[in-house]
C-alpha cells in the first residue's frame, strides 16, 4: 500500500481485496444484451419524454407539459458525467466496440460532453482517486458547496451552464487550456488527443446550433429547452447521486475503503445510476461492468466496509462532516467495517 514516483509520474499501488480469478474472470464478462438493455432503454425513454412532452406543446397543455419537462430533465442528468456517459467511458458494458462507442458519442453530444476529455480525465481519477493535486475530478478539501449552488440545483444549474459552455466554447476555438475540471490543460492543443478534443467541441457545438435553428424554424420552442438545455436544469439528484461516491472522506490513502462509499439505494436509483452506488467495488475492480457490480459486492463484502443505509441517511452523514469541519478542516469520515476486513497494519 505504498506509493512511488517513477520519473515525473506518481504510481499509487492500491488495495485490492482479494477475489479467485476464475470470479474474476466471470464478473468481467461483457453481455451486449445487458448492456443494450440499460442503454436502449435509457434512449427510449429520452425519446419518450420528448414526444409526450411536444404532446403537451403542441395541445397547449402547459401545466402537464411544465411537470413533464422537469422531470425531463431529472432524467437527462442521468444521460451525462454522473452515470451514463461515466459507465460507457470504461468500454466495460458492451461486448461489441462500436456499441459501446455510439452510446458513448450519442450520450456525449446529448449532455454537452466531450468523450476523449471525460475519458482521459476519469483514467486519472481512478489511478489518483482523491490524492490532492493528482486527482482533480474530486476534491479531498472540506466539502465545498454552498446553500445557494444546492438551491441552484434545482432549478437553472447556473455553474454547470457556465463551465461546461466555456469549456466547449474555448475546446472549439482552439484553446485547450481552459477545463471541465481543474486539470488546466489535460491534453496539449498539438497533442493528437488534443486535436480530437477540438475536432469533437466543434462538432457538438455545430450540431447543437443546427438543431437549435432547426426547432426555431418549425416553432417548437419547448425543444429548445428539452434537447438542447435540459442537462442544466433539475440537476438535484444527479448532483446528490455524485456526492455519495467520495466526499467527505479521507483522501491520499491508496485503500478505496477509505475514501469511496458504498451505498444502499432503491432499484429505481441503482437504474438511472447505472449502479455507481457500489462505488468502492467500481474502483476496486473498474473492468467489472456496472451489471455484475451486485454480484462483486457479495463476492468482496466479508473485507468491504459496511454500505450506507440510503440516498438521505448518506447526504445527513455528509452534511454531518460538513458540519464539523467547519470547526476541524481536517475532520474526515471513517467507515465501518466487518470483523473479517483486512485493514491496514493488521494484514
């Protein structure tokens, strides 16, 4: 469990609880069936909202049409960063290639994502998860979210509207300095990661500029919110989903134990989170598809620490430690573990 420095680069050697590599094997089998299921099914309801939706347009039916809209947009959280375009980043979920990479792409242009920038900036997460300085998706410093961004959440997500419109605007022109994240840059300009990088933010922002004179053309002004800005607004749940994976616990310790919940949701949750509640097993085993993410959990319990107990008992215990680093910075969360876990100084 120690870390060293090869060159200029720093390798964590992490914890893995120990799993027979016939399980293993199993568990990392990809399924095109599964994987289209969760996948499709995410699109036809995306397809859905959006027809029922111009029902209501269209009808003027405007109550029905405001309620489905925002819960359109609940749903669409969901297609981004935060669960789907995250699973299909791994190219864990689907057996066949291209599968995996339209879901991947179309999931992306949907949400305002770059796929190689995600993809590059989540490798990194998961080598350094929660090491200051080296991880800059997650920020082990005292949880830093204010009453008016969590009120934001839902409604107009104003700082994800911000970042990620700058972001795409400066990636097209050229500028791959400025970042979804705090990387600043991840990819040089010359780099040929970083003319991908560009190649893509001008193709999302071209083809979101056709569909936006598309539907000003045709009058269907509802699709101008539904498609083109849904993904910035309602963005409460997507928001409290991603805040029960690290925060609030202790960063530059290479054990995922310490510093990755594992969380009790509902099946409906687990769903449209594509089963990133088992988030300690997702980065133990990162090329277990996030199907066979239950079966890993019984497989690693017996050394796992204890699951939280829900989406709300997990958000009061992390506004809990919120609460006492404001009196201690320093004050991070321990979790519990079974009596057959092996921790550290005691394997």
């Amino acid at each position: 469990m120690s870390s060293r420095r090869s060159g200029t680069e720093k390798r964590v050697e992490w914890y893995r609880t120990p799993i027979e590599k016939s399980r293993l094997a199993e568990l990392t089998r990809r399924s095109d069936l599964k994987a289209l299921l969760h996948s499709g099914s995410f699109l036809l309801i995306y397809l859905g909202a959006i027809a029922l939706n111009l029902f209501f347009f269209l009808n003027r039916m405007w109550i029905p049409m405001l309620i489905a809209s925002y819960l359109h947009a609940m749903f669409v959280d969901f297609l981004g960063m935060g669960a789907a375009v995250h699973e299909l980043s791994h190219r864990t979920a689907f057996r066949t290639k291209w599968l995996n990479t339209f879901f991947y792409q179309l999931f992306a242009f949907l949400t305002w994502n770059n796929p190689l920038h995600f993809k590059e900036s989540h490798n990194r997460h998961h080598q350094y998860t929660y090491f200051r300085d080296l991880d800059r998706e997650q920020v082990a410093d005292p949880i830093p979210y204010t009453r008016a961004q969590v009120f934001s959440w839902f409604l107009f997500d104003w700082t994800r509207f911000r970042k990620f419109m700058w972001a795409n605007l400066n990636h097209a022109a050229g500028n791959t300095r400025v970042d979804f994240f705090f990387w600043c840059p991840l990819v040089t300009a010359e780099s040929v990661k970083g003319r991908q990088l560009v190649r893509w933010a001008r193709i999302l922002l071209i083809g979101h500029l056709l569909l936006l004179g598309l539907f000003i053309w045709l009058e269907l002004w509802i699709l101008i919110f539904l498609v083109t800005f849904s993904y910035f607004f309602a963005t409460f749940l997507q928001h409290a989903t991603a805040i029960i994976q690290h925060t609030g616990l202790q960063g530059d310790v290479p054990d995922w134990r310490f510093n990755s919940y594992t969380v009790d949701l509902n099946p409906l949750l687990r769903y449209l989170y594509w089963n990133m509640n088992f988030h300690t097993e997702h980065h133990m085993y990162a090329g277990v598809p996030f199907y066979n993410l239950p079966a890993l959990r019984k497989e690693l319990a017996w050394d796992l620490q204890k699951p939280m107990p829900g989406l709300i008992a997990t958000l009061r215990h992390i506004l809990r430690v919120k609460r006492a680093q404001k009196d201690d910075p320093d004050y991070r969360s321990l979790p519990r573990f079974p009596e057959t876990a092996t921790l550290p100084g005691h394997g």
